[in-house]
C-alpha cells in the first residue's frame, strides 16, 4: 500500500478533479432518471398492460452491455458526458421505475378506500397515502441505481467524458494496480457517501409509523426540521454543482479559441495528445481542450467527421483499411498517399506528415518458447501454427490486414485463438496460457516481459505510421496550426516512442509530463 499511497500524493490534483467530474455526472444523472423514473413508475400503476410494456423495455434496456449502448449514443448526441449521463439513467430506471410501481401497487385496497371514503382527491390520495406508504420502496430502488451508477459511470472515460475510469483504464494498460486503485477507492468512496446522503433522506421522507422500531426516533419538531433542511440542501448540492460548474465553464470558454483534441484509449496516443497541446498552447493563442480515452480508432473518426472532436492521431495502416476502405497493402509510402488523398477528397481531412515512428504489429513469444521450436522470424511460427495458441485483440481477429488475411493468404491456423484486452493478452502470454500475441512495436509490455519479437520476412503487415488527421476547416480556421503540427514531422524514433510507451506503463510517469519532456529534449519547447 505504500506505493499507492505515494501515487495518491503525486496525483491528488489530478484525482480530485476526476472525483469531481464522475460526482458531476452521476449526480446529474441519477437525478435525472428519478425525475423519469418515479413519474413513470406512478403512472403505470393505473394500468397494468401499460406496466408490463414499460418495466419489459427497462429491463431490454439494462440487458445492453454498457459499452455497447455508450457507443450506440455517441452517433446522436456526440462525445463527453452527454452520452455517458445517457447510458447510466438507462441502467438507473429500472430499480426506480420498478419499486415504485411495486411500493403503491403493494398498498392495502382497503387503505384507499379509506382514503377516497374521507373525500381525499386522487392527487391528495397520491401525495399524502401512497407517497409516503410506497416511499420505502422508492428509496430503495433510488439507493440501488445511485450506487450502481458511480460504478457504470467508469465507463464514461471511453466517450472522452473523464471521471475516474480514467485511472482505471491507464492502470489495465500498464498492467499497474495501484493505478487501477486510484480510481476504483475513489469510486467507492463516492458510492458510500451518495447511499448515505440517501439513507439520511430515507430516514427523513419515511413516516415512523412504517419504520422497525429499532429505527424509530423521538425528535423534536424543530431537530426534525433542522435534519430535513441539511440533508435537502446537501442532496441539492450534489445537483446544483455541475450545473453551476458547466455554467461556469461555459462562461469562461465562451469568447476563447478553442480546438478540441481528441485520443483514442492506449498510452501511446494520449503522449502525443499531449505533445500537440503543450505545442498548440505554446505557439499559439488557441486553448485545447481535451477528449481522450475515446473508444478506439473509428469511434475517433467518426467523432472528427461529426464535428465532436477537431483533430486526433492514429496510424496510417489503421486509416488505410477503416477509415479509407481500401485494401491492404505493405508499401510505406503508397500507403501514406492513399491515405492523404482518399481522406482529403471523401470527408476533407487533412493528414499531417509521419511523426517518424512505426508501430506495426510484431507476433512476438516467450524466449524460452522461440528456442524450444527454433523461432527467429514469423515465418517459422507460421509453420507449426496449427499447434501454437494465439492471444490477441478483437481487432486482430477481425481485421483483414490480420488473421483473416494471414489465413486467407498463406492458408495457416492456429490451434487456438482468444480475443483478449491488449493488455491482459501480455499477462497470459507471460504466465503460458497462450504461445503467441499480437503486440505492437513500441509496446512498453513488449519490452517489460522481454518477449522475442518475430520480424514479418513476409511483409505481409502494412505499415502503422503514426500521423494527424485534423479536418480541413480547422486549419482555414486556424491557419498557423500548420506549422504548429509539423513540428513533430519526423520526430520520434520507435525506441524513443517505445522508452516513453515504457516510462508511463511501467515507471508510472505522468504521460503529460513525459510528453513535454520529449519536446523540451528535442529543442521543440524551451526548458
């Protein structure tokens, strides 16, 4: 726990403001599925038909993994925490939606009757009979999707909306737990004090006289009083904040130059995000305001098309085969060219020179795995495929320029192929679960875990060059990015990527302070 908590005192900034930002939206958006919920929840008690039709779609709803329904958001209301406020009140409404009609729909018939033989009205009935009868229900189902919500929100950080997922994510890339506590601990702290802030309005809203006798108070009026109105306003601030915070914001950034950098979710790319910040904020009067983590290369590109994001960086074999759609190919410079032309002429997307670094795929094993069956280059694995396991990404099992082509191509198949996290495929091939994996050239993994890398003879990978792809309306925009973004033309060298891949995920540095580290070295910003 000691090297947690030294982490914990070098980044307190850092996890503060991403407390704040996953307290932010999940706040916001638990207060919005109570406004849906518990009316909903009211309104299909008076037909049963209309129940079955509502809880069954809230429960259709909540079967949709998160990520999945976060992605599915993204096309219709953009990036950031539009999407991620989306997904969690979809996952919150059916407890609320539920208990409630469970509370009133539990009432005696007897008690209404009573209630409708006084004269009550049917609101006076709703408000002062099956309100507070039902309300132990509500709370309940309330708590539940409070909690379940701080939880669901980390996955917020993969539609650029921040909050504490974010350490989460960079922990799972460098395999460091102390990362992933960095935002899980937090996490947690959050859910106890939304559930006890519930619990104290629970005990408030409830009538004694349905309450365990154990739980029953004798307060006067007036500490009763003073209770309602803390836990009101403390409940109200927990709304109030990012409202007055998005406000304030706003407010600031209204009238500034703004351009919005996007990443997608791996080291490597968020050190280049920031290598284009310190330059932009650097050379020029523009503020950047960032949206990393985004989930992987299309969901980038769609965001830069849509206008959600300006500008981001990916690779030149990646664009050739999802952005361009053209087929594969293994020539550098052909491929840079089709790439810059097609994009240019189909959605007006600039792409800027190479930075200089290559990060190809490399099947790579244990060394004591590549002298056991004699393994120096790829094509000796490929020769004895069908008794070797493979652990690579989803992406690597689908894409044409991977497994399907090596197999449509050289005719080969592995024993065995799982589709793993990128990170987690590391830990199996080092543990022999699997024989080979996928890795990327300037891995930081790669070179922690001392795997053989098998260099492709075959040529059959095309070349992965990292480069921008900012749209054109920008730069008439914003004329002097230009030259801002080729300062990083031909710049960085795959041991120099691979040594700051490997100074974030294994040393545990700050990717922005390593970012800016580089620049500085290269005479690119002043010391």
């Amino acid at each position: 726990m000691t090297s947690f908590f030294a982490l914990l005192l070098a980044k307190y900034p850092d996890v503060w403001m991403r407390f704040m930002e996953h307290m932010n939206m999940t706040t916001m958006a638990v207060f919005l599925s109570i406004l849906i919920g518990v009316p909903l929840g009211i309104a299909v008690t008076k037909n049963k038909s209309a129940a079955n039709i509502v809880i069954g779609i809230a429960n259709l709803m909540q079967s949709i993994p998160c990520i999945a329904l976060l992605a599915f958001s993204v096309p219709f209301v953009g990036i950031g925490e539009k999407p991620a406020i989306i997904m969690v009140i979809v996952y919150a409404l059916l407890p609320i939606i539920k208990n409630t009609y469970t509370g009133i729909m539990s009432i005696d018939p007897h008690t209404m009757e009573a209630a409708d033989g006084i004269g009550l009205s049917p609101w006076q009935q709703l408000m002062k009979v099956e309100l507070p009868l039902a309300m132990p229900f509500i709370m309940a189902g309330i708590r539940i999707s409070a909690v379940a919500a701080v939880g669901t929100m980390t996955i917020a950080a993969f539609a650029g909306a921040g909050g504490l997922g974010w350490f989460i994510n960079m922990g799972l890339i460098g395999l460091n737990i102390d990362m992933v506590l960095l935002g899980a601990i937090p996490a947690s702290i959050l859910a106890l004090l939304i559930d006890y802030l519930l619990s104290q309005a629970e005990s408030l809203l409830v009538p004694e006289g349905l309450k365990p006798a154990a739980e029953i108070t004798n307060d006067s009026q007036s500490n009763h009083t003073f209770k309602k109105v803390v836990v009101s306003a403390l409940c109200l601030a927990l709304v109030a904040v990012p409202l007055v915070n998005k406000g304030y914001t706003y407010y600031q950034t209204a009238s500034q130059k703004k351009i919005v950098l996007g990443t997608s979710n791996f080291t490597e790319v968020f050190i280049l995000g920031y290598m284009y910040e310190d330059l932009i904020e650097h050379y020029t009067d523009i503020k950047v305001e960032r949206r990393f983590n985004l989930n992987g290369a299309d969901f980038c590109y769609s965001a830069l098309k849509n206008g959600d994001i300006d500008t981001f960086c990916e690779y030149t074999g990646t664009a050739l085969m999802n952005f361009a759609k053209l087929p594969m190919d293994s020539n550098p410079d052909k491929v840079y060219q089709e790439v810059h032309d097609t994009l240019k002429q189909n959605d007006n997307v600039v792409v800027s020179k190479p930075f200089g670094f290559n990060n190809t795929y490399v099947l790579s094993v244990r060394p004591e795995f590549a002298q056991q069956h004699n393994l120096t280059k790829m094509s000796d694995l490929l020769a004895i495929a069908n008794d070797v396991t493979l652990g690579c990404t989803a992406e690597f099992l689908q894409r044409e320029d991977c497994l399907p082509g090596l197999e449509k191509k050289y005719g080969v198949h592995f024993k065995d192929a799982k589709a793993m996290d990128a990170t987690i495929r590391y830990q199996a091939v080092a543990n022999g679960e699997v024989d080979v994996v996928d890795a990327f050239s300037t891995d930081a993994l790669l070179k922690k875990m001392q795997l053989k890398e098998l260099p492709d003879d075959m040529q059959f990978f095309p070349p992965f060059y990292a480069v921008s792809f900012t749209r054109a309306d920008v730069f008439e925009k914003y004329p002097e990015l230009k030259d801002v973004f080729a300062k990083l033309d031909g710049q960085i060298t795959d041991e120099e990527m691979r040594n700051m891949n490997y100074a974030v995920d294994i040393d545990g540095q700050d990717p922005h302070e390593v970012a800016h580290a580089f620049l500085v070295k290269k005479g690119l910003l002043p010391q």
